[in-house]
C-alpha cells in the first residue's frame, strides 16, 4: 500500500501523481478484500447469461413455477394528493394499488425479483436509483450497489477498508453501533473535534497533519461522517466545510464514507413552485438539497450511503451505495458470497413505486417534500414545546435542527450545585470535570420518571492517540432526543424532562 509521509508538499506530491494516473483503488483495500474471490457460482452465471436462450442446469434455484405466490398489490398513498404524507395521516386520501406479478407485466416480475439475483441488487432497481443520484448528485462515473441499508453497507465498507492496526477518523459523537461494529476488525477509531456546525475542518487537517506513522502506526486512509442530521449531535454541515472536508481528504488521500440516511430530511427549505410547476419536484428538491460529499467527487473517493429506513420505512432493509466500480465490485462480491443480494420484496416494492406505473422518480420526490413538512412540523412543536417547558430554567439549551430527527440537548451542568471543575486531570490524560457523573445520575433520574433520551456518553469516542487536547468526558453534557414522535409524545416528554431538570438542579 501507498501512505503519503506526513509533510503537506509529500501531500502534493501524491496529489500529482493522483491526478497523473489512473487512480489504484486496490491500494486503500483490506487484506481481506484483496484475498477474497468471487463466488464461483454467481460468476459463471454471469458469464452464461451473456448468451441469450442458454439453458440453465447449473444451479439450485427453486422453479419459479412453483413460488406460491402470483402476484403482490401494495396499498399506497395517491400521489396525486396536494399534500400526500398530510392526507394520508389523515386517511382522508386518495389510495393507489400497485402491482407486482410473477407473470404479467409490470416494472420487476416477481419471478426476477424472488429468484436469487446479484449481490449488486437487480437492475431495474439499480438503474432507478442510479437516475435519482443523477438527478440529485450528478456524480460523474460512479455505480450504484443495493444494501441492506447503511447498517450493512458500512460493515460491508469497514471489512472492506480496515485492516487489523489500522486507525479510521470519525466525529468525536457518533453513530455508536457502527464505530462498535468495526472494533472486532481490529479497526481503532480517531476522533475528530465537533462544534455546533459539525466535524470541525481545521481538526482534521491537525489530526493528519500531526499524524506520527513512527509512533502511530499508518495514517488513517478513511473518514466516516454523517453530514446530515449528525447522528447524535443533529448537525448538518456546511457547504463550505463540505468543500474544505473533501480537499483535505484529496489532499491525505483518504476515502470518505458518507453516511447519509437523513440526507432527504431537510428543512426551511424553501423549495422554488414555479420550479416545481417547470420542472417537477426532483428538480426543485435538487436545488434546495445539500450538496453532497458524492456530488464533488472527481477522484472516485467518496463511497456514498443512501437508505430507504427514513424516508420509507426502516424493515424496508433496503438502501444503496455509490461508489466508483472498482469499490462497487468488491463491494457485490462481499455481498455474493454473504447476504447474496438484498431481498425481493423490497426491490420489486421499489421498482413499481419509481417505475412508470407507480409514482415515479418525481412523484417521489414529492412525497419526501410532503415528509419534509410533516417533519419540519414536529421540530417546530418540539422546539416551542422545549422553550417553554425546559429552557425557561436556563438548566438546558438546544439549537434548532435543520433536518433529521435528533435535537441535541445541552445541560448546563455549570449550574449544579455539585459540579466540579479542576485545572489538572486526577489521572493523565483524563477529565478535569464529574460531568460524566452527573450526567449519569441525570440519566436514571429521567429512567425512574418514565422518561429516556439518550446520553451523549453512548456516541462518545475515546481518543487513544493522546492528539484531542481535552477529555471527551468534559463534554458529555448533551442528550439526544428525536423529535419524530406524536405530538402527544413530544408535549409529554419535554414535561417530564423539564420537571426532573428542576429536581435534579434545585
Ligand atoms: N447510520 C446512521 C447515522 C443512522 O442513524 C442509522 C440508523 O439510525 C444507520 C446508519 C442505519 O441505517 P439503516 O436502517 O439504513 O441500516
């Protein structure tokens, strides 16, 4: 493998010759990924179909003839309504029915759809959503695989990226499940310094800068990030940090997995009518939309991570991954000789609902932007409802989310009675505060009144390279909390939260 030493001219140098030659992907590869082979089976199948009308005796599927089941109507949402996610809430809409067969036409026959496929997922689904990234990203040269949505993708992403030793970047609050899951790849993750606005560029840029292979072991070669709706911390980041995020990841030669299931979900969008009455919805919504990591990627280093989980549903287990084909290769490979592919049901439900019969690609789109009101709704009531139950003491404060589902709640634990503060940690290295303690005891207090969000210490990323400057634990004093529920949900639990804010201060 290729590591750039650790000087910004080396950088450049590399940068050069990136940009001199066709770029090698199989440097940034586990040593997994570079061993494994192709399933022998899906291969040769894949070569047969080369020839049409070639007899299959080779393999163990099922006939389709004997699959019991003939046909599938999904009840849906008219997305000829004004307001569709409004009137369907309502029940007051329109229902359309649409159909997959396993012997009559429509977009993906269930004979297709329910027969085992590639890892890649099946082609009509494929080419869906590779138009829908074009119309949103317009990502020169990239390919779009199928997942199991972005849980299964970044696990997929991990083994295909880290070695034993190596060390990953990520926000310093995360996405806690996935960091966990690369852990037994023997994959140590580097937290990067967050503020309001999200990863902090110039964090970056320090952590590889400093970065001392003698005494750290290789360079990380691969960013993991939420842009949207940072899962906990609720950021979205801006256009200009994007910029400054993927010029420092082009110039360290890093990979960015751009996780990104509440991209959709934005809001105060003011998305443009009269492009919607000219153009359609898609357009309109590409206007508005952030743009993504995938969207500046002109040397193939961005593997970008879509889910159908919040925007449709999360059993749905359905998202897609893009990425230059090299990636995507190795990816379906993984996936061929593991999941197999991801299921039927879920990709013929997607091929008619974007196909012609269904709402289509702009239908869709309308559809996310109805979701988006009805989203944006809740947040609102959330932060009214938190203005007048909680912030009122001064004990918390939030910052408005500009989409997903998180508000990430600070606890103003300067004002508690027992909270500590010292200039030197007890332990080198450590905290110089109790606020994980206090923190802790916030947590129960909020259990035993029937009340749960989400303590920060469970995103937490400890730093083992000694490079973050403070504690993490100093900055535990945030939960996060979803605004998605009822509004029923949202009143109630902001008033517990608020009452057991005065009991544990006062
Ligand atoms: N990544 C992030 C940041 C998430 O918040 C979630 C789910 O909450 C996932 C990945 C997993 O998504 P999926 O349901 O597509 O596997």
């Amino acid at each position: 493998m290729v590591f750039l030493p650790s000087t910004a001219s080396a950088a450049s140098a590399v940068d050069v010759s990136l940009k001199r030659s066709h770029v090698d992907y199989s440097r940034y590869l586990s040593a997994e990924a570079r061993s494994r082979l192709p399933n022998p089976i899906k291969s040769i199948w894949k070569a047969a179909q080369v020839k049409p009308g070639t007899i299959n005796m080779g393999n163990g599927d099922p006939h389709h003839t004997l699959y019991p089941i003939s046909e599938v109507n999904f009840v849906v949402p008219s997305i000829d309504e004004h307001d569709p996610v409004q009137s369907w809430r309502s029940g007051t809409g329109e229902q359309n029915i649409i159909a997959s067969y396993k012997d009559e036409p429509c977009a993906l026959s269930l004979r297709t759809a329910f027969a085992y496929g590639a890892g890649a997922g099946l082609k009509d689904v494929r080419d869906a959503l590779a138009d829908l990234n074009d119309r949103i990203h317009s990502p020169p040269n990239h390919t779009v695989s199928l997942s199991l949505g972005n849980a299964d993708a970044l696990t997929k992403c991990f083994r295909l990226l880290g070695d034993p030793g190596d060390s990953f970047l990520c926000e310093e609050f995360t996405f806690s499940a996935m960091t966990n899951a690369a852990l037994p790849l023997g994959i140590e993750w580097v937290p990067i310094r967050m503020d309001n606005n999200g990863l902090v560029p110039s964090d970056l840029e320090r952590i590889l800068s400093n970065w001392d292979e003698g005494k750290q072991g290789k360079r990380p070669h691969v960013l993991y990030t939420i842009p949207c709706s940072q899962n906990p911390t609720g950021s979205t980041l801006s256009l200009e940090r994007r910029q400054q995020i993927y010029q420092i990841a082009h110039d360290w030669d890093i990979i960015i997995l751009e996780d990104d299931p509440y991209f959709f979900l934005q809001y105060d969008l003011g998305v443009s009518q009269s492009t919607i009455q000219q153009y359609g919805h898609t357009r309109a919504m590409a206007e508005v939309l952030p743009r993504s990591f995938l969207s500046m990627d002109y040397d193939g280093r961005v593997m970008r991570l879509d889910s159908f989980s919040k925007i449709v549903a999360p059993g749905m287990r359905l998202g897609w991954v893009t990425s230059n084909s090299y990636f995507a290769d190795k990816l379906d490979m993984l996936t061929d000789s593991s999941s197999q592919h991801p299921h039927g049901m879920g990709q013929a439900f997607v091929a008619e609902l974007l196909g012609s019969n269904g709402w289509g690609v702009d239908g869709f789109m309308k559809w996310i932007l109805s979701l988006c009101n009805e989203y944006q709704r809740r947040r609102d009531l959330f932060m009214d409802v938190f203005r007048q139950k909680v912030a009122t003491s001064g004990f918390a404060t939030a910052e408005v989310p500009q989409s997903g589902m998180f508000v990430w709640i600070k606890i103003n634990l300067e004002h508690h009675a027992r909270f500590s503060a010292s200039q030197t940690p007890t332990v080198p290295g450590g905290p110089t505060t109790n606020t994980a303690d206090l923190m802790d005891e916030l947590f129960r207090k909020l259990l035993n009144n029937g009340l749960v969000m989400m303590p920060a210490s469970t995103f937490a990323i400890a730093d083992r390279t000694g490079m973050m400057g403070s504690h993490i634990n100093d900055r535990v004093n945030f939960f996060r909390a979803t605004f998605v529920g009822t509004d029923e949900t949202i009143r109630n639990g902001l008033t517990t939260f608020g009452r057991t804010l005065e009991e544990f201060f006062l």
